[in-house]
C-alpha cells in the first residue's frame, strides 16, 4: 500500500510518500528522501535517507529491539562506546545524552528527538544495550555493565573518608553530615603504625549530635591492619536518616598507633 502526503514545514507543493508493506520500497516505485516505509516484517517505521543507494533509517521504537547508542535516538551521542560503570549524562552544549564516568549525580532519559511513537526506555525496544528485566526507583542511575554488555538502573554510590592522627582511646569526632538519606553497605579501616597497632571504634549516625546516637556495628569493630585494611559489610543499623550527623569514636587503643583511616561506603536510599 502507497499513500502520498503532504510534508509540513516544506516550501511549495512538495510531496511524500508513505509505504506499507514487508520489502523495502526501491527506487524505480518514485522513491524520494524523506518518505515513510511502514516494514512489517520489522514492525517499525523507517524513514528514506538515500535513493542512490536505497537507505532507510528506523525513526520509531515499536517493538524491534534497538541499541540505545544508534542512529535512532536522534538525542544520544552515538559515537560514544559506553565503559563499564559508566552513566549517562547530558551534554547541554551538543544537546546529545553521553556515557560518562560516575560522578555521583543523578540521570533522567527524555525520549528520543527522532522517534514517531514514545516507549519507555525499559522496555522490549530496548533489549539491545539495556537490561528491561530491571525496575528502576527513585534516584537510580543508569549504570554499564561491560559483562552483560547492558545499561542497568542501580542505586548511586557515595563514601566519605576520615583520618585522625595519634588517635587516643576516647576519641569523638565528627565524619560528615547527609542531608539524603542512605544506607551504609562497608566499612574499612586501615591503622598506621608500630608495636602491634589496635584501635577499637564505632560509628555512630543520628538527627541530634549530642545525643547517643545509634550505632552501625553494635558495640564497635577492632582493626589492627596496617596493610590493606580491615573490612566490615555486617550491621546492626545501617540505615541513616535523612539530615543526620555521622560521627566516629574510639574505645580503646593498644600500641603506637600514628594513623587511624576510615571510609565509610554507602548508596544513596530512593
């Protein structure tokens, strides 16, 4: 089936054509640049781009599976090669969405400038580059995965760092405040020094700094690393309420302990 249209925003009398049918339309049918080809064996539409040779170009989602870094996505910069780790993040000069490095902020897809029908970016339209078997939330980025070869919706990821010199046995100091509320996923705490080095510690969250405070680990952990580190991942609270204080003590101490380093790691809760 052949349908001639009108095409809006051209000059004059100029016309186009609009193809239904499971071959691609050829150049002696009076092919021009610019007309519609409806292929139902792909079940999308394409849009001519060349007579000399016969190109068309897909301009819709429908239910094909398509990369998300192609030609079809007229506001992504498909030249880019995502890298593991990796999310997307808009360009506002070029006005194309590009894989970059993590960088702790938050990613949003718009549909696409180019598409004739709105799909949601996790859907079967996608299965080329993106994982539609996830289910995003609130403040999830879109993350590569170079194993799968997969765009997956994860949590962001934070940490925060503290060093106390010649710490002591009843040290009291604060780490950081959060005005977000996140979950803290591990701890590792590395010691500088000699004869033996042992520090026990604590870190402890909460809205009210003078108060107790509720504490990560129950009752504290002990490093005496001074290599690479001693690694904590269970907790009896992990979570940290939105606009709370984080702060590190110290119970006890036992050798020359120089340094004591401790990074919390953490997601950022929807």
């Amino acid at each position: 089936m052949t349908i001639s249209f009108g095409s809006s925003g051209h000059s004059g009398s100029e016309s186009h054509h609009y193809y239904r049918q499971a071959a691609a339309p050829a150049a002696a049918d009076g092919l021009d640049v610019g007309d519609l080809w409806s292929d139902t064996t792909a079940n999308a539409v394409k849009r001519c781009t060349s007579t000399s040779p016969v190109t068309f170009v897909s301009i819709e989602g429908g239910s094909s599976a398509h990369d998300l870094f192609s030609a079809t996505h007229g506001d992504i910069d498909d030249t880019d090669t995502p890298a593991d780790d990796e999310v997307l993040t808009y360009d506002n000069a070029s006005a194309k969405w590009r894989a970059e490095p993590a960088s702790g902020h938050g990613t949003h897809i718009a549909s696409g400038d180019d598409h004739l029908e709105a799909h949601d970016l996790f859907s079967a339209a996608h299965t080329g580059d993106l994982d539609d078997t996830d289910t995003p939330v609130n403040k999830d980025v879109l993350t590569y995965d170079g194993g799968a070869a997969k765009w997956k919706a994860e949590s962001q990821i934070g940490s925060k760092s503290i060093t106390i010199e010649d710490p002591t046995s009843s040290e009291d100091i604060s780490a950081f405040f959060t005005n977000s509320a996140i979950t803290i996923t591990e701890i590792r705490a590395v010691l500088v020094g000699s004869s033996t080095p042992s520090v026990t510690w604590t870190v402890r969250h909460g809205t009210d700094r003078s108060a107790v405070g509720a504490e990560a680990v129950t009752g504290g952990a002990t490093t005496t690393s001074t290599t690479t580190g001693d690694d904590v991942t269970s907790f009896n609270d992990a979570t940290i309420v939105a606009d709370s204080f984080v702060w590190l003590e110290t119970t006890a101490k036992s050798g020359t302990v120089d340094e004591l380093h401790i990074t919390v790691f953490y997601t950022i809760d929807p």
